[in-house]
C-alpha cells in the first residue's frame, strides 16, 4: 500500500434509518486521496457530501466498506481510539465557524491541544503561531463576538491547524462569508496546502472549487465526476488489494 495516500475509501455506503424509512446517504464511493492534495468536494444539497466528510473525518462510520486513514483501516479502532484519530490526525473547519462563544481566540485555538502532552507555555506558543499565520496576532484577546465573519474562520481555521494534523477538512468554509473574507480564508487554504497538508474542502463556489488541484462531484450519493485538470497522474489509480 502507497504511503502517498492519506485517505483509501473502498465501496463506502452510509444508510440512516429513520424507523422505516431508510435513506442511503453514500451509495459505494470509491477514491483514494494522495498527501498534499487539495480536493474539492461538490454536489447539489443532500448528495451525501457531510455524510461524506463526517465518514472522513472519523465523525461517522460508514455502514457497509472500508475506510483507511493513514493506512489505518477505522473498522479496527473503538470510540477511544477514533476519538483519538480525530484530535492528532485530522483538523475541521465548519460553515458556522464552532468558536466557544465567551472565550476569546488565543483559548479557541489553545483548546484542541488540551489532551496534548504539552506545557501551558508550549500550548500558548503554539496557539499564538496558528493565529499568526492567519493573520490574526492582532485580534489573539477578541472574544468570538468582537470578530468579523471572516475573521472567526481564520481563528477557527487556526483552531483547526494547532495541533499539526496530516488532513484538514472544510465544510462549506466561506458558505457565510462576503467575497472578501472568502478571499482571506481561500488564501489561508492555499499556504496551508503550500506547506503541504492535504486539504479537503465541500462547497457550492467555484471560486472555491478553481482554488482545488481535484473536484470530485457527488450526485445522490455517488461520485459522477472527478476532475483533475491537465495533471495526468491524476487521480490516483485505486489499489488493486483494497478493492
Ligand atoms: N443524521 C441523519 N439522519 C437521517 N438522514 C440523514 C442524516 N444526515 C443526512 N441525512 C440524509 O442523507 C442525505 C445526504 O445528506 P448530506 O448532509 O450528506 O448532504 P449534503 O450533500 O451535505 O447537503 P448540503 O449541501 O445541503 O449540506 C440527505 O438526504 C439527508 O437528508
Ligand atoms: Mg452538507
């Protein structure tokens, strides 16, 4: 198996019963997503994009198929050790931002580090560094509701960067943002992915979407396109002994 790939999906369905009534969600993704990229994810409400994402990012398991993060196949952890996965592996930046309302940024951005091995000065500093690369040095003691849209993502997207995760996963990130925050928060994806962490973003814009090395679009819990431009190596052949 290719190291290259942070994320193997193999045939993943997802059905949510509702006492009856079953709604397949995801019916048999397949792809594998290689280190570095930038993929965006797209697709008409209800295709299965969050149901996507949530699988992903070990929020949910899928009902039927295999997912490997990091070559790490999810069937094998518990709720202890997804819990896990989630807090080291991956960072999430949300539509509706998720800031702790009456705590201000710097503490926002310090708290995914709480269950790190760290001291309370290495968590400052390390907090105090994610919200310097977004932009934000200025606005560290602004408690969530003293910020701007755009400027509660970027502390959010800080948030999500602290603890140096191999994959960031964005849901609809700008879906509330004015153009020129969407531009802040566009540009603060692209130097992430410069630095080389593998992003993941779900959205509506193609502004967003142009920004992507790779668009994958969902329609009713299938991938019916995935797009990678001129790049022929591209996307990566699924392996043969996962399928
Ligand atoms: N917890 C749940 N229980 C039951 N059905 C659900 C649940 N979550 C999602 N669904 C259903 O699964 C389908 C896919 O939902 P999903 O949230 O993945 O869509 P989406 O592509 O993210 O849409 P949107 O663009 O509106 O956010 C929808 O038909 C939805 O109603
Ligand atoms: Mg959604």
């Amino acid at each position: 198996m290719s190291s290259s790939r942070v994320i193997q999906v193999r045939g993943v369905t997802k059905t949510y019963s509702l006492g009856a009534i079953a709604v397949q969600a995801l019916r048999g993704v397949s792809l594998d997503i290689e280190r570095g990229d930038f993929v965006a994810i797209m697709g008409s409400s209800g295709s299965g994009k969050s149901t996507l994402m949530h699988i992903l990012g070990c929020i949910d398991v899928p009902t039927e198929g295999r997912y490997l993060l990091d070559g790490v196949d999810v069937r094998q952890l518990d709720d202890d050790d997804l819990a896990d996965v989630r807090n080291r592996k991956i960072g999430f930046v949300f539509q509706s931002y998720n800031l702790v309302p009456r705590t201000n940024a710097l503490a926002n951005v310090e708290l995914p580090l709480a269950y790190a091995r760290l001291s309370r000065a290495d968590r400052r500093r390390r907090a105090t560094a994610a919200l310097t690369a977004l932009g934000m040095s200025d606005r560290m003691d602004h408690l969530p509701s003293e910020l701007s849209g755009g400027q509660q993502q970027r502390v959010a997207i800080a948030r999500a960067i602290v603890t140096n995760p191999a994959l960031i996963l964005a849901d609809e990130p700008t879906g509330n943002l004015d153009s020129h925050s969407t531009a802040d928060v566009l540009q603060a994806f692209s130097d992430l992915n410069d630095e080389g962490r593998t992003i993941v973003v779900i959205t509506h814009e193609a502004e967003v979407a142009s920004l992507a090395r790779r668009v994958i679009h969902l329609s009713d819990g299938e991938i019916v396109a995935d797009d990678y431009g001129t790049d022929a190596t591209y996307p990566p052949a699924l392996t043969p002994e996962l399928s």
